[in-house]
C-alpha cells in the first residue's frame, strides 16, 4: 500500500511470519506494542520496479512528502507495558533479510533498513529488550540501524541488540552471539578490541559478547552528577552516567522519580561503586537493582 506494510499497533505477543513486505514507505512500524516475533520474511525498499512504474507520472511514488524518512524496520524503544501486564520483551526477530534501502530514494530525507520512533514512556533508557538471529542486511553503504537519529534525536544512547548467531557481523568474522550496541564509552569500553565502530550507524558491533542489562535505582537529588563505575575481573573500567525518571515525555515534576543508572554486560565478576563529580567515592541513600529480561 506504500505506507506501511505492517502497522502493529498497541498489541502484545503477536508474531509475523513469513511473507515479502516491499514498495512501502514504512515497511514494518511497531508502535506501543511488545513482544514481538518477525519470522522467515524479506523486507524491501524501493524497489526498481516500483521506481520506473511510479516515477515518470510522479504519483505514488515513495518519499512525496519531504521530511519522509524510508524504513524497513521502524521499532520501539522502550517497553510500551509495565507491571501485570509486562512480558519482558521487545522485538525478536528470526531468518529476516532486509535490502533495496540503498538506491531509489533521493527524494528521501533518510532511508534505514532499521530505525527506531520517538517514543519516551519513562525516560531515554532503552529497555525494548530484544534479540536477532539470522538476519541478513544488504546495503552497500554499510547502514544497518539508525542509532544517531536514536541518540541524536531521541537520546537514547545505552541501544542493545544481541545477535544470538552472530549474523549481523559485518566482517562475517563472529563465531557466536555477540552485540550490535550504542557506540559510547559507557557501552563499549569494558569490551576492549571486541568492539568494532559503525560510524554511520553511531553504532558498535560487539563479537563473543551476549549482554544482559540490569540498573540501580537511587534517589534523585544530589546525584546529577554521579558515575556508576563498573570494574571487570581484569581491572578494566567502564563509568555510567545517570538518567532522570521523567513523569511524561517532556518534563519530571515528581519528588519520588529515581536517577536509573542502566548496566549492559555479558556474563562475569564485576565490582561497581558510585562517584562524584571529583572522582571521590559516594553511597546513595538507597539502591534498588534491577534486571531485564535475559
């Protein structure tokens, strides 16, 4: 239909399978909707012949609108329930390909074969855990998932994806699960070598790491300026910057919201302890630990 080819909207533990989605605007759009199965499915852009049918009368052509932006996969951020009716997880996505994102689209102010919404329900933490096996992306420009516009646009700079095979190597070099994850310091610097960075992407792929996020909840005043200082069994050293609770998507008003400073590692023995702005040990007047759904 050249809009969106699946719109799933404020669903829960649905899953997609099989099929060619191709010639829309949006190709999957997920929006306030969890746990989520894509499975055995080809993804397309703008396809060739889609482009000469549409181009010459200028009519249904993708991109008519300029501030458009081309997405194969356009995905949550954050989790859309919470308490009761949590499950835990994002996306899950299996034996997908996406390609055609790379040609056609001039008239495209952006074009993904995976990007995320704007979407905030508590803060810019990402929390839409999720997990890929066997996806393939073909683009001979080397993008892969839109984590400046996430970071640039929408703050969230702490994106997980583990890669369970390994197939999102773009040095076909992984030899099992590893990590596509923000390209941060405070993402990427325990990891050493590990990690190699996408520029375009503003992301990082992590090999032989499967990473599992959990977060300390502490009181909010006097504490803008703390770091979570994660140590490794080696002695290497990772600091984390807090993150407001927000009470909407625009402002925080209430006294009780937490400074949430989220931790993604793979498994091992880890020390962590909190500092100040002048690097002096500290201790919150309360801590409250957290994890995500492995």
């Amino acid at each position: 239909n050249q809009n969106h080819g699946i719109h799933a909207n404020n669903i829960g533990s649905a899953e997609f399978r099989g099929g060619v989605i191709q010639d829309n605007q949006w190709g999957v759009y997920i929006e306030r909707s969890d746990g989520i199965l894509i499975e055995n499915m080809q993804i397309k852009g703008y396809t060739d012949l889609i482009k000469d049918i549409t181009i010459p009368s200028n009519r249904l052509k993708l991109c008519r609108t300029q501030d458009w932006r081309h997405e194969g996969l356009t995905m949550m951020n954050t989790r859309w329930r919470y308490g009761e009716h949590d499950n835990g997880n994002g996306l899950r996505m299996k034996n997908v390909t996406f390609s055609d994102y790379d040609k056609n689209t001039d008239g495209c102010v952006s074009s993904w074969p995976i990007a995320m919404m704007n979407h905030k329900y508590h803060d810019t933490h990402f929390d839409y855990v999720s997990s890929w096996e066997n996806v393939e992306i073909v683009d001979s420009r080397g993008y892969m998932f839109d984590g400046c516009g996430a970071s640039q646009r929408w703050g969230f700079d702490d994106i997980v994806i583990n890669d369970l095979d390994g197939s999102l190597d773009p040095t076909d070099g992984s030899a099992g699960p590893s990590a596509l994850v923000s390209n941060f310091p405070h993402m990427t610097k325990i990891f050493g070598d590990k990690c190699t960075a996408y520029a375009d992407n503003c992301m990082a792929y992590c090999t032989d790491v499967c990473l599992r996020t959990f977060y300390y909840n502490v009181e909010q005043f006097e504490t803008e300026n703390w770091k979570l200082v994660i140590t490794n069994a080696n002695g290497d050293k990772m600091e984390v910057s807090g993150i407001i609770e927000a009470s909407d998507n625009y402002q925080f008003t209430d006294a009780w919201k937490y400074m949430k400073f989220p931790v993604s590692l793979p498994a091992g023995t880890y020390t962590a302890e909190f500092i100040d702005e002048s690097g002096n040990q500290v201790w919150p007047a309360f801590i409250e630990e957290k994890w995500e759904n492995p």
